[in-house]
C-alpha cells in the first residue's frame, strides 16, 4: 500500500499534521503570458523559493542543483512569462497566491 495517488484526510500528512497528504492543486491563473500550469514542476519549484525571498544560492542548495541551474530556470521562466524581474515574479506569484507561504 501506500499513499501514492490518494487521498489522505487532514491530519494524516507525515509532514504537516492537519493537513492533507496531497493538497489542492493552485488555481490556474496568468503569470505574465504564461499560464501557471503550463511551467514544469521544477519551475514551479524554483518560483517558490524565489517567492520565499531566497538567493540563488539558497536556492541550488533547496532544490541539490548547482547555480547554474538555479539560474537557467530563472532565465526560462522570464521568457515563458514576459516577467525579466526577479522580484516582479515573486511578487505576481505571491499576489496570485499560487503557493500556500
């Protein structure tokens, strides 16, 4: 058994009690000219931490990449979006609320 692909009721999340196992997707929204669900889950990876403020060297340490990964992803998400600031990424992602911080 498992917890692949279910449903966990809240509180049964090893880890965050109270919560479930598998949370919600975020909603669909615009992100520049990109549609949040068009960017891959390392995108999305790398958009949350840039959303919690980190470097880029906070955030190859997170995510065990090296920085020039960290960076390509930033450069690839400017360009799927339209966005070129760093900062105005962080900031249309956390105003649209795509992750729960």
């Amino acid at each position: 058994p498992g917890l692949h692909g279910k449903y966990v009721e809240p509180g049964q999340g090893a880890d965050h009690p109270g919560q479930p196992a598998f949370p919600e997707k975020p909603p669909v929204v615009m992100l520049g000219k990109a549609r949040n669900d068009s960017l891959t889950q390392r995108e999305m990876d790398v958009l949350r931490q840039l959303t919690l403020g980190k470097s880029d060297a906070d955030i190859a340490a997170v995510l065990n990449c090296s920085l020039s990964t960290v960076k390509h992803y930033i450069q690839l998400l400017r360009e799927k979006t339209g966005i070129h600031s760093r900062v105005e990424l962080a900031v249309r992602a956390a105003t649209m609320k795509l992750f729960q911080i």
